[in-house]
C-alpha cells in the first residue's frame, strides 16, 4: 500500500525515473526486465539499475507493483496527462505559495511568449475563473 501525499510534496524525477516511467506508461505496466529491454542498446544500464529505479518510484507513489512469482509488475498508478497535471499543479502552487504575486506575474508572462494555439485554453479557463469570481 503507497503512502497518500500531501498536495504540495508532490515528487521530482530525475531523467532516469522520467525515462522509466515512461516507458511503463506505453506498456501499461511492466517487470524490471521488461522495462530494461525498452532502452536502446547504447544506454546499456544494468538490471539493478533499472530495479532501483522502479522501487524508487514506488516508494514515491507514483506507481504500484503486484507479486508475480520472484519478480514484481509494475504499473503506473496515474495516466500520463494526470501526472503533468499533478505535477504542474503542484509546482505552480509551491511557487505561489512561496513567491506570492511575483510568481504570478512571471508565469503570466511566460504565458506571453507561448504560441498562440496553446495560450487559447489558457485564455478561455482564465475568463471561466474571472465569471465564475464574480
């Protein structure tokens, strides 16, 4: 049974958990070994790397494993789009919450900069909030 976080300890991952992860999330789940025979021959890590790796994320909560004889079957516990949103979420709130309105103001400016086609929902999800606040 994983540990329930709190909002804002929402964990990072480093290259390598973001890889495996990955790499779960287009199979569905998977054990060490299949997992290990996904990566490009030149990455060349080794089974207890990539083990180590998997009991990381589960120790994080991010996925789960079921028995299967000697070896484990991990699956993610979240699709994809609900960690980035977790995790965005989670990030953006710790920055608020830290930083105040200057965050804010930095993130709306970032938001500038982005292509127009991705600052429309932002548009519209902002205009639904102002209505919604009254």
């Amino acid at each position: 049974m994983t540990k329930k976080r709190a909002p804002n300890a929402f964990p990072t991952l480093g290259p390598l958990e973001r890889q495996v992860l990955e790499i779960l999330w287009s199979r569905g789940s998977g054990s060490v070994g299949d997992v290990l025979e996904q990566f490009p021959r030149k990455a060349e890590y080794a089974y207890t790397t990539i083990m180590t790796i998997l009991v990381r994320l589960h120790e994080k909560g991010i996925v789960t494993r079921d028995r299967e004889g000697r070896a484990y079957r991990y699956r993610p516990l979240m699709t994809r789009g609900e960690f980035l949103a977790s995790a965005s979420a989670a990030l953006i709130r710790g920055f608020t919450e830290t930083y105040g309105g200057a965050a804010a103001v930095h993130f709306a400016d970032a938001i500038t900069r982005l292509p127009r086609r991705q600052r429309e929902p932002l548009r519209r999800r902002l205009d639904e909030l102002l209505d919604e606040s009254g």
